[in-house]
C-alpha cells in the first residue's frame, strides 16, 4: 500500500476519521510531542503483534521521527500478514515543520 503524507493524514484527522495510527518512537519522544497515536516503541513491536491481530486488514499508518524506523516497521507488519500499513513519510520533523505542534 502507498505511504501517506503528513497533509493527507492531518487532513483526514481533522475531518475527525477513524484511523488507526501507531508511533514506532521511543518513550521519551513521544512525551516530547505525539499527534495521539498509540505508542509501540519498534523495539517491542515483534511482541505486542499478537495484540494487533485483529487489524491485519484494516488501514494502519505508522510514524516516528523521520520515517526511517517506521518505514522498517511497515516492512516487519507486512512480512507478518498486515496488507495495508502505510508510511508517515517525513515523520513528526515533517508534521513539526508543517503543523507545528499541533
């Protein structure tokens, strides 16, 4: 599935869809500044999977700082069954640079 720019996703968040979003960053930086994703640092996403199953088929965009990491962790989803993870391309520096912090 393609990735998804930070004006597609703010777009679609203000128009108050049901997303599901998860940030693949590590604690510390999503304290500094989150967007209300569910935070799955990508060093324990092989663990918390199973807790996913049930979206294998739904639309799941995942970002972190840059889109590098959450970039390796659209990879890892889709090697496990997930057929629609997108890419937050760009990341929160993106979103930042944009959007500020909001």
């Amino acid at each position: 599935m393609n990735d998804i720019t930070v004006d597609e996703l703010k777009k679609r968040m203000d128009a108050g869809e049901q997303l599901y979003v998860i940030d693949v960053r590590e604690p510390n930086e999503f304290e500094e500044f989150n967007i209300g994703a569910q935070l799955i640092p990508l060093g324990k996403l092989p663990s918390k999977l199973v807790e996913l199953e049930n979206l294998k088929n739904l639309e799941i965009i995942v970002h972190c700082r840059s889109g590098a990491r959450s970039n390796t962790a659209k990879q890892f989803m889709a090697e496990n069954g997930f057929v629609k993870v997108r890419n937050l391309l760009g990341g929160m520096l993106e979103w930042q640079s944009k959007f500020g912090n909001t």
